[in-house]
C-alpha cells in the first residue's frame, strides 16, 4: 500500500489543512503516516521514518530535505507542498537529481492573495482604516466632511505577472481600470491576450494611480524598487505589496513614505514580525497588515486537495497539474 507521510506537526493549525474531508481523499490514497509530535521533524527522525515512504506532503516551516534524509528516502517518488514557493521548504536541487517528483498548491493562495491585495487597494483609497480610528478613538463626527477616493477608472501597474498577477485583472475588471503589466517573462502578444498592456517598469511606476507588486523575491528582483525608479512613482498614487518586502529597498521606501508623495499598503516587510518599534507603525497615509491579508478558513484544506488531485495524476502515470521542475524552482520566490 502507499504510504503517505504528513510532516505537519500535531499542532493547532494541522486540522485547518487535513479536515475531515481531506483526511477521507487521503485514506483512498493509501495509507498516511503523521507526524506525532508539536515540532516539525528532525533530520534524525526523518532519517528513521522515511525509509519506506512513497510521498511526502508538507508545506511552511518545513524542515528541507539533506542529502543524508534522501539518501534513506528509498521509495520517495513524490513530494507535495501544500503551500507556495517550494524553496527553503523540504526541496532542494538535489531533489531533482533524484528523479522526485515535486508539486506545489501556490494556486489555491494566488486568487486569496489576489483578493487581499484588492482589499487593501480599496481600503487604502476609501481611507477605511483612518476614518474607523477617528470615529472610534476620536469620536469625531465625519458625516459628509471627508472626500475619499475610488478605483473606478484608475490606471493600475501590476509588477510580476505570476499565479497572482495574473488572479488580478478579473477582480479589477468591474472598476473599469486600465490595467498595464510589467514581467519581463510576459510577451506584448500575451498581455494583449490576457487584457493587459505590457510597459517597462519605469514607465509603469510613472503612469500608474495605483502599483500593485506581484514579483517574486529573487535575486534578479532584490531592491527592484530602489531610490531611482520610488521617484517615479507620481504623487498621490498607491503602492500595494502583497508579494515580498525585499523586492523594495526598505530604506528608499522610507524615506519617499516620509515626503507623503505617495501613500502605501504593505502586507509584507523586511523583518517579519514587524519590530514594535518600526516607523512604519506610525507613518500617516500607510496601511499595514501583518502578512495575513490572503489568509481565508478554506484556504488550508484548499491546498492540500490541490496536492492530492496531483497526487492522483502522478500515480496515474500523468503529469501533475503543478509539477514543479529544476527550471521553474530557479526562478520561483
């Protein structure tokens, strides 16, 4: 029989990915072996269990897989991530070599993160989050005395144009937004396809009433965003990060936040948790969200199903929907 190993610990938050729903799916698979205890597994431990293992499902704060776990791993054929980006998460390169087969479920996270991002782009225009503190701390009357902005008929910059970027124009479709896209991987041909208009960062950063960053953290994109092309961005604008802090100089961002050329909503930030005492937490005109703002109660059990569907094809000898090979894992966040 299969055996299907779960390296979740037994914490509070593995009944949030295998509900009782999933639990069944994997029962029909074969037989699943848990990781029993409140910590994620020592090398020593996986060395001991994973001699006849055939698929491994895990996914954030994983432990990533040394060449002495792989050399026992005999039988592993399969690993499945029942997350995002598989790097610095149980896969190396010399999984690969191996002949292992690899998955992610970065899809059921794209339209949530999707989804928070438009949030915050309406939250940060609607000032929600300013008005809500006046009103409640300082119980002030706003009744027709503020103006707020609105989407409609916005010019928004999407940089990157992935599984999220691409989740992103259907939910800004009824805005009527004229949407332009940077992603030096996306051809013109193919952003006319997708409704989107394919420009040069700099003339993206210039143009747009709202940036909405999409990119995955890579060397090619550290300090994308730096002090030179910040000055572009026009005054008033918007810019949101829902992908990774270091895709922007953290020190040029601060410093055109202090100007208040531009306002901001980050989700994501350099040192995660955001320090308590970190300026950010009292700049005016920026919204922040502690790396949540994708979070959603079916997300979890979402992509572990997504991982067992391509569980299904791999055993049916097809290929898995989101296989991930060496060439894809080189540039993945």
């Amino acid at each position: 029989m299969l055996k299907i190993l779960i390296m979740h610990p037994d914490d509070y938050t593995r009944a949030t990915f295998f509900t009782a729903d999933v639990k069944k799916q994997l029962s029909e698979l074969g037989e699943a072996v848990w990781n029993d205890g409140a910590e994620k597994f020592s090398e020593e431990r996986l060395v001991d269990i994973i001699g006849d293992i055939d698929v491994v499902i895990g996914g954030w704060d994983m432990p990533v897989f040394t060449p002495r776990i792989l050399d026992a791993a005999k039988k592993l054929k399969y690993i499945g991530h029942a997350a995002g980006s598989v790097k610095h998460y149980i896969v190396n390169e010399d999984v690969f070599d191996r002949g292992i087969t690899v998955s992610n479920a970065a899809i059921g996270i794209a339209r949530y993160v999707a989804e928070g991002a438009l949030a915050l782009i309406l939250a940060a225009l609607k000032d929600l989050y300013g008005i809500n503190y006046t009103m409640k701390v300082d119980k002030a009357d706003l009744s027709g005395a503020m103006y707020t902005d609105s989407l409609y008929n916005k010019k928004v910059g999407l940089v990157g144009f992935g599984m999220v970027g691409r989740a992103m124009p259907p939910l800004l479709k009824p805005f009527d937004t004229e949407i332009s896209v940077y992603d030096p991987y996306l051809s013109a041909d193919a952003a006319a396809e997708c409704g989107v208009i394919k420009k040069e960062l700099n003339d993206l950063l210039a143009e747009s009433d709202i940036i909405s960053l999409h990119a995955p953290n890579t060397p090619e994109t550290k300090n994308m965003l730096n002090y030179d092309n910040l000055c572009l961005i026009k005054p008033g604008a918007l810019l949101v990060n829902t992908a990774r802090a270091a895709i922007i100089d953290e020190l040029a961002l601060l410093g055109e936040l202090k100007k208040g050329r531009f306002k901001a909503a980050l989700d994501v930030f350099w040192k995660e948790p955001l320090p308590k005492d970190h300026e950010l937490r009292r700049m005016p005109g920026v919204l922040i969200t502690p790396h949540n703002v994708a979070y959603a109660a079916r997300q979890r059990a979402e992509q572990v199903e997504i991982v067992i569907n391509d569980i299904k094809l791999f055993l049916a000898g097809k290929t898995p929907i989101y296989n991930i090979d060496k060439a894809i894992y080189r540039i993945m966040a």
